[in-house]
C-alpha cells in the first residue's frame, strides 16, 4: 500500500511496501509522473515497522522510524 508524500508540478513522489508476494518487487521511495504515467524507483529502502514521513520541501523528507531519525534527499 503506497503512503503519499508529496506532489511538485506533474511528479508525485510516494512510498510502496509490497510485503510478500510470488511475483518480486521492490519497496522503496518513487516518482510517477502524472503526464507520462511513468514510474520510477529513486530509493529503495524497506522498513516493516511504522514509518513517519515529513516531506520538508521536493527534494528532502525526514522519515522517523522505530530505530531512528532519518534525512532522505531526493532528485
């Protein structure tokens, strides 16, 4: 299930979590750009536990977790 993070011009920047599946997949932070619908992978990253985003601006989201404080910076 993806969690929104943040929408610039026609790019939407989201989570996914996949979980467990027969079919692989990677979770992690993507853009999808909203003319193109085109998808893209910028971060992949994989935390089962609760996850807090705070997108700061388009390009900088502090993610607090279980096991710290986290700055993800993106394209």
């Amino acid at each position: 299930m993806p969690r929104l993070t943040h929408i610039t011009g026609n790019r939407l920047l989201y989570y996914q979590h996949y979980g467990y599946d027969t079919k692989f997949n990677t979770d992690g932070y993507y853009t999808l750009d909203l003319n193109t619908r085109q998808e893209q992978l910028i971060h992949c990253d994989s935390n089962p536990y609760n996850v807090w985003d705070f997108q700061l601006d388009a390009h900088t989201t502090i993610s607090v977790r279980a096991d710290g404080i986290y700055r993800i910076t993106t394209p």
